[in-house]
C-alpha cells in the first residue's frame, strides 16, 4: 500500500519506512560496505515500478541535469488521479 499511496499523493516517508524495514533489515552490516546509489535506485524501482500506469526511466535528462528515477504517468492514464514523480 506503501507504492500505491506515493502515486496519488507523492509522500515518500511511508514508501521508505516499508524499504527500510522489509529489505534494509535483511542486509548484514558487511553489506553496507557496497552500498551505493545503484542500490537505493533499485530498491525503489522494486517497490514501484507499475509498467500499467507509468513509463519509468533511470537517470533522465532534465534541463541541465539528470532525475535518478522517474515515473511519468502514460498518456492514456492520466484520467487517473497518479502523480508524475522525479527522484533524485
């Protein structure tokens, strides 16, 4: 329910309690020695990734710089009330 309350209304700290608490915890201390962005990214992408509603995208081109993960609504869903979402 986590993913699905981030769509409509955009409020992360739900979505990262549930990542924190359902993956992070299976991690050993030893593990977070190779921890990077590529990681957090992809724990995300896990948890929200719905090619139904959204075209998801890693490290898109904007302006002058570059969005980590975004989630743009597709066109023939945008009847729905979903957010479209950058992640940086």
């Amino acid at each position: 329910h986590a993913a699905e309350h981030f769509y409509t209304s955009g409020d992360l700290e739900p979505l990262c309690d549930f990542i924190e608490t359902r993956y992070f915890q299976v991690f050993d201390n030893r593990d977070y020695r190779w921890n990077n962005e590529l990681v957090i990214k992809t724990a995300f992408l896990v948890v929200l990734f719905s090619d139904t509603f959204y075209i998801m995208d890693s490290e898109t081109a904007i302006d002058k710089g570059y969005a980590d993960l975004s989630l743009i609504i597709r066109p023939d869903m945008r009847k729905y009330r979903l957010l479209d979402h950058l992640l940086e």
